[in-house]
C-alpha cells in the first residue's frame, strides 16, 4: 500500500452496532480528514440485505464475502495523502482484522467504536425510513458485539454517541486521531 516510498494516510474504521451512526460520523470524519468514506452497507449482497430485511442475523459465512469486498475497496484506494474512513459494524475482532488485512503495519490504524445502549439504537432505528435493517437485530448485534481491544490498532477510541451529538462525536474522535499521529511524528 506504499507508493513512492510516500506513507499513506490513515485507515480508520467506524463501528459499532446499528444506528450508532457510523455513516454519519464516518463521512464526517473523512470530509475532516480530507479523505474518502466507504459505506460498508453499500458492499452487501442483495441476498443479505434480503435475510436482514426478514429479520435474520448474519452469520460468519455471509458477511465473508461483504468484507472482503470492503477490504479490496480500502487496498484499492489507499494512495499518499488519501485517508480511508470505513463505516462497518465489524462487531467481531475477525471482522475487523479483515477489514484491516494488508493494510501495512507502518499506516497508522484507527478504530473508533460508536457505542450506545439497546433502547437508543432500537429508538434510532425505528426511526429510519428506507433501510433493511430492522430493529429486531439490534439485540443479535449486541449478543456478538467484542468490543476493541488497544492492540487491535494503532488507536482504539470509543465514543458515547447516546450522550454526544454527530459534531461532537467527530471532534472526540478526531482529537484522538491527531493524538496519536502527534505520538508517532505524524501529520493526518
């Protein structure tokens, strides 16, 4: 993922259960950071928006081939200068690894957790109008949420979204980016 011997910029994954607002403070984050979102629901098959829509949980094997595909997207447009600001649940530490795999160890890694409780994302999501996922799976999400671990990046960052409001959800999270891009003599 080097080009030129220039380091790329960041690769930062939002994540955390539905209605957390991954879309929103993703995008948020990456128009900050001068960079490109991708939407990690744009990247499912019809076939799992279809079993979600009738209320079904992924599995392991459905979403394989869904992370994967966010996994080529982020190689395919990681360039210098670009930062990558995945919006995903990645609710397991293998969903995230695959997102992050060949994602070289010296491109500083992020993983912002958006954390919130049932009640606030089944309210959130109920309130959605147009999205297959109902909130009949804001508790499967929840039973297989792990939430991140510090090794599992360069940064670890979770943000209560029940008690911030978008703006400041990307601010708490962009000050924990540029913390640890100061730590490792980094410009975001």
């Amino acid at each position: 993922m080097e080009q030129h011997g220039a380091a790329l910029s960041p690769v930062v994954l939002v994540m955390g259960i539905c209605g957390c607002g991954k879309t929103t403070i993703g995008r948020g984050i990456a128009e900050a950071l001068g960079g490109v979102f991708i939407e990690g629901d744009d990247w499912h098959s019809a076939a799992n928006k279809a079993k979600m829509a009738a209320g079904t949980p992924l599995d392991d094997e459905d979403r394989r081939g869904w992370l994967e595909a966010i996994n080529a997207e982020v190689l395919r447009l990681a360039l210098p200068g670009r930062a990558i600001v995945v919006g995903c649940s990645a609710l397991k530490k293998k969903y995230r690894t695959a997102v992050f795999a060949g994602v070289p160890a010296s491109v500083l890694t992020a993983i912002v957790h958006l954390d919130l409780t049932h009640s606030e994302a089944t309210a959130r999501v109920e309130s959605r109008a147009g999205h297959f996922m109902p909130s009949g799976l804001v508790t499967s999400q929840l039973s297989i949420l792990e939430k991140p671990l510090p090794t599992e990046a360069s940064l670890v960052h979770c943000v209560d979204v029940g008690s911030n409001e978008p703006p400041r959800c990307v601010a708490l999270a962009l000050d924990a980016l540029n913390a640890i891009a100061s730590r490792a003599k980094r410009t975001l």
